[in-house]
C-alpha cells in the first residue's frame, strides 16, 4: 500500500504549525477572561506579545515527547501503560513538562506521583484512584493532537490512539475529548469543512456523554444566532461554565469554547485562532487544538506566512528532561510523524517527500516556506528556483557587505522568554562533530561554529560556490578546553545570491565538559542548572570547579546527544554515601545504564530498563574524598569497564541501548563530586 499525495504530508506540517501557532497565541493570556483580555489588547488580532525566543509549553511538550512512545515501542501493541512509562523516561521530577500544581490539583501531577508509587495507567488517571472532578480536567485533549496527525483520514485509529494515552492521567468525559480531538484532527485530512469534522469526532464518542451534549449544544445555538460569537460565550456561561464541574481547568468549558470559535470562524485559520483566544480561559490549550484542525482543514496556503509562521521560524522548545531533545525542528518534526504514520498504517510515502520522510536531521527545505529554524542578517527566504535534493533550497541574499546564516542549537536561560515551563538545554552539536551541506550561486562561503563559553567562532576555510552544486563540510575541532557550541551556520561574502540545502550535522564527538567552565543556568529560585545539562532529581550544583550532586533518593542529571558506540572519561570523588554513578546511554530518566560504587567494596553496572537491574559487579574499596578515573568503553552493546587505568568489567548486553547522552547519578542520600567528563570515537 503506497501512499502518493504530497498534501498528506503537507497537511501534517501545516497542522502541526496550527499547534505551535496556537500555544504561542494563547499562551500570554493562558486564564484571562475575555473582559480582560479585551481591557489590554482590544479586539486581538494576532499574536498577544513579539516573543523573539519562546519558552516551551505543557501542550506542546505533551505532544512531542508521546512521539517517542512509538519509537522505544512495537508500534501495533501499544497500551496506555507504554505512553505511561514514556512520560515517566521524558519527564523530569516535578519542573518543567507539566504543570507541577500538587498532588490532587493537577491531574498531570496526581498521575506522575501515581505512576512513581506502582499504580500504572489507566489506574494512574482514573476516576476510581483520583475522582470524577480531577479526572476530568482538560489535558486529555490537550494531549491528543499528534494521534489524529499520525493518522490521516483514520479516525477510528486515531481516536483509539488518544484513549490509550489520555487515560494515563485522565478518565470519564477527559477521555471523550481526547478521543474528539484526535479524530477531528484526523477527520481534517478528507473532509472540505468544519461541519464534517465536528461530525466525525461526534461519531468517536458517546453521544450521551456531556461532552457530545456540550458539542451539540454549542452547535444548536450557532445554528439559531450565527451572527454574534459573544452571545455564544454568554450561553457558554450560563450553562456550561467552570463553577458547573470544578477544578483548576475542567474539560467541558473549554471544549464548548473550541466549538464556539470552530463554528463562528467559519473553518477560517485567522478569524477562528483569533475569536477562539479572545473567548479567554485555558487560551493556549483551546486555541492549539482548533488551530491543529483548521491547519489541517485549509492546509499551508490557509495560514498567513507572515503573521503567523514567521514568527515561529520552524523552532519550538520543549523542557523534556534530556536536553538535547529540547530545540525541536517543526518540519523535521513533521517529517517524524510521517514516518511513524507509516509504521501505524503499512502504507509507505511515495511522493516528493519521501526521502525527507527517511532522513532525519537533514534541512532539505522540501516543504512550503520551511527553513529549519535559520536565521539571518541577510535576506533568507525558502525558494523553489532551485534544489540540490527534492524541490526546495533556502536563498541568501546577503549583498556586498556579507552576512551569515545560522542555526542556534544552545540556549541560555535567560535568552528564553515565557519560561513557565523551564525549558533547559544540552547542545545539539559538539567538538569533532561535522558540519555539511550543498551550496551553489555567486560569492564565497564558509562554515561556522560559535563557542559561547568563550565568544570564540571557528571557521572553515572560504570557497567559491559557483554555479553547480557543491558539497562543503566542517569538522569541528575537538576541544579539551570545554566549549558549548551555541551556533553554527554559513558566512556569505561577494554579493549575490547563494542557495543551501541538504543542511545537517552528526558524526562522533571528541569533547571535555570541564565543569570549572561552566555556569549555573538560572530559571527560578527553585529551578537552576548546570550548563549543557539538564537533571531529572537531586541538587546538582556547581562546586569549587566541579559538579557536586546530592539526593535523598535517586537523583540524576544528563548531558550529550543521543551518541552511539563511545569512549567515555569521567573524574568522580564519592563525598558522602555508598552511592555513586556514572551514567551512559541514557535515553531519558528510565532508560540507560549506569556504573560505579554501591556499597561497601563493590563496583557494579546497571541497566536500566523503566527500573535498574544489576548486570555484572566486582569487589572494589573505595574511599570517600578520593579521586577515582572511570573510562567506559561502549561498542554496540558490547561495554568494558575500567577504575584508574585497571579493566575490572566486561558485559555483552544482547538486547542494547545503541545510543544515548551520559550523565551522573547519586542515590540513598549520596553525594559526589565530578571534575569532568571526556568523549571520543571508540
């Protein structure tokens, strides 16, 4: 089974544009009424504030980490407990992600902690373990978009997607909105108006379910005064309003207010995101959802590039707990749930897409006005004049004077703005990595990767590009001073146009993350971290040159990206405890491998698989406040272990992580001290 239409995968971009354009929009004003935003900003047309680099969010966050679910899973046997023990591995302990409200205010809470004690989805968000008010809050829909977007035209599927995973932490009419949203979303890909798709999410859930009563009712009531939105929003209130269900965000105003804003927008992508973010209450969440749909409905030419793409350049931020997962390319992104969608309905794309489809990483530019997240101080536009592979390329005009074009792939704190939800960040590339790309037309160009530990930017050497395509590549140089590459891209000189495509970067590190260099990222009184790390529990600060890490229980921080076989060197000093490791691998916060001291005179690895397990161990007195060098060796599951130059264990794992960040891990009220980590190619 082939699929052949290009607007299927255009259609996902789009959507998936509408969900960022949505939470972006929505979220300034995120529990405003409308009185109140109207009071500040009028009748809002638009984005409420110009936003240069925007935190991350829980509705965005909710939907681009269940992807992962698909790839650590078998794809056609998955169960709400699969999307549970994902949100347990991508989530850190209590910051960022989620709104951490409380143990029975935030349904998202209630449920991790529910998880973390032993009780699994779907008891983990049920009725009967959290009661019928907090099971009913809002997130199973918020959650849900990305099901319909994996599954175009299947709503069924889709729907039965967004169950497994909504009732992980929600139950009863949550579950029929996650279920409604989805296969609206779904629905969007063949249907030609909002009529039909509010239809086809009607037809996935209960009709005697308050939230179909609610739809139909909003519904009715547009059909008798089509003329006035804001009498709809009194209706709203009168019947079915917040002091109706309880809680901090129940489901059913808001999705009353989704109706409203579908219904009176007409399947307009302007006029709906506009009216459904002026109605006030849960902004963000109501407004992604439509936005999600109509992106779908009316495709890229529905969405005003200008007024509403641009803004966002292609880059959402998320606040997973590893932070090389947290600078997230939409149209890469786009591309991955293609990908998925292919595992979930065995029918391949064959279309102009399709080698994108297969290639992640890679800035091709294929699709509509994409760039991958560049900027520029030059004139940059995406353009289909010409293309090294598929149909697209990314244009600079940068005149005589030059100019350059970027891509940041670090963030500091305080570079972000709106960041409720704490997004922190690993680079996306390191020393001895490898820059490429495809360049052609008129000038010279030349590679770049900017330190910003130090100020300092490397370059390639500058070559002409002229008139066929030409591929150019720059390996950054390995470093043993501790440098955080926080940009990278191409200088342009000689006036003219250059196009680029086929942008991409990778290949082994050769690195040190000297802790001396490094600084405290500052969120909150309560959030801080260490640069280019991100942590899952614990107090890991910075210390006398090093960093220090302590825990109650099991504490844990991460650093890297997702690398394959390595040679990993670490300087640890136990301070304090019997606990004290050094972590590899690491795909999140229950999935990785572990070494060092456990116990008196012992020396153990540990895999763990959603919770830790010895693998091999070995007698080892250590002492408290003593220097110890570990070097792991790490070759496809294949992993040698040496303390302070003497091998002590060798493991073949059979069934193996193959790639991962590493990391430090304190447990049992521990303390220890790191100096440094080094990586190199095994």
């Amino acid at each position: 089974m082939i699929k052949k239409d290009d607007g299927i995968i255009e259609k996902i971009y789009a959507g998936w544009l509408g969900k960022l354009i949505g939470v972006r929009s929505g979220a300034p004003i995120e529990m405003w009424t409308a009185e109140e935003i109207a009071a500040k900003y009028g009748v809002l047309d638009g984005y409420p504030e110009d936003y240069k680099n925007f935190g991350a969010d829980d509705d965005s966050n909710g939907n681009i980490y269940a992807l992962r679910t698909f790839y650590d899973n078998d794809c056609a046997k998955l169960a709400s407990a699969d999307f549970g023990r994902n949100i347990l591995n991508n989530a850190p302990f209590e910051h960022g992600y989620f709104w951490w409200g409380g143990y029975g205010v935030s349904e998202e809470h209630t449920a991790y902690l529910n998880m973390c004690n032993g009780v699994m989805p779907p008891d983990s968000g049920s009725i009967k373990h959290n009661g019928r008010m907090l099971a009913e809050q809002i997130g199973g829909q918020i959650f849900s978009d990305i099901y319909g977007l994996l599954c175009p035209g299947d709503c069924g599927r889709a729907a039965d997607l967004a169950e497994k995973a909504s009732r992980v932490m929600h139950d009863g009419e949550a579950v029929f909105g996650g279920r409604f949203v989805a296969a609206c979303i779904s629905a969007a890909f063949t249907e030609r108006a909002v009529d039909g798709v509010i239809a086809r999410g009607l037809s996935v859930i209960p009709q005697a379910s308050e939230y179909a009563k609610t739809v139909n009712a909003v519904s009715k009531f547009y059909s008798a005064h089509p003329e006035d939105y804001g009498k709809c929003l009194a209706f709203i209130r009168e019947n079915f309003w917040k002091d109706k269900f309880g809680g901090n965000c129940h489901i059913i105003p808001n999705a009353a207010i989704m109706i409203l804003a579908l219904r009176y927008g007409g399947g307009d992508f302007d006029k709906s995101v506009n009216i459904c973010n002026r109605c006030g209450f849960d902004t963000d969440c109501n407004t992604s959802n439509i936005a999600t749909m109509l992106g779908v409905l009316n495709g890229l030419d529905g969405i005003n590039y200008n007024k509403w793409r641009k803004p966002i350049n292609d880059i959402t931020v998320g606040s997973s707990v590893i932070g090389a997962l947290n600078i997230v390319d939409a149209a890469d992104f786009a591309f991955r749930l293609a990908e998925i969608s292919e595992k979930l309905s065995g029918a391949e794309f064959d279309t102009a897409y399709a080698e994108s489809v297969r290639r992640p990483g890679v800035c091709g530019f294929e699709l509509p006005g994409s760039t991958h997240g560049f900027e520029s101080d030059a004139e940059l536009s995406n353009t289909r004049e010409c293309a090294y592979t598929g149909r697209g390329a990314l244009k600079i005009v940068a005149g005589v004077g030059g100019g350059k074009v970027y891509k940041r792939t670090y963030y500091r704190a305080s570079e972000m703005y709106d960041n409720r939800y704490d997004p922190a960040f690993s680079p996306l590339i390191y020393p001895g990595q490898t820059i490429k790309c495809f360049v052609r037309g008129s000038g010279r160009v030349s590679l770049y990767a900017k330190d910003c530990n130090s100020g300092v930017t490397q370059y390639s050497a500058a070559v002409d590009c002229g008139g066929l395509w030409q591929e150019i590549a720059y390996t950054v140089p390995a470093d043993g001073e501790g440098r955080n590459i926080s940009e990278i891209g191409l200088t342009v000189s000689g006036g003219g146009a250059v196009y680029m495509d086929d942008f991409s970067f990778g290949g082994t590190p050769s690195y040190k993350l000297d802790f001396s260099r490094e600084i405290t990222e500052d969120y909150s009184l309560a959030h801080k971290e260490v640069s280019q790390c991100t942590y899952h529990k614990g107090y890991w600060r910075l210390e006398d040159g090093m960093l220090s890490g302590s825990c109650a229980d099991g504490g844990e921080l991460y650093t890297g990206g997702l690398f394959g076989d390595i040679n990993l060197k670490c300087s640890m000093l136990p301070a304090a405890g019997e606990r004290h490791k050094i972590l590899f691998c690491v795909q999140g916060a229950m999935r990785g491998y572990a070494v060092g001291f456990d116990g008196a005179g012992r020396l153990v690895l540990e895999k763990n698989a959603y919770g830790y397990a010895t693998l091999a161990e070995r007698g080892f007195l250590w002492k408290h406040d003593e220097e110890y060098l570990f070097e792991i060796d790490f070759q496809k599951g294949k992993i040698c272990i040496s303390v302070n130059g003497v091998r002590l264990i060798t493991f073949d794992d059979s069934d193996p992580y193959l790639s991962g960040g590493f990391g430090a891990a304190v447990q049992n009220g521990s303390r220890a001290r790191y100096k440094y980590f080094i990586i190199n190619k095994n």
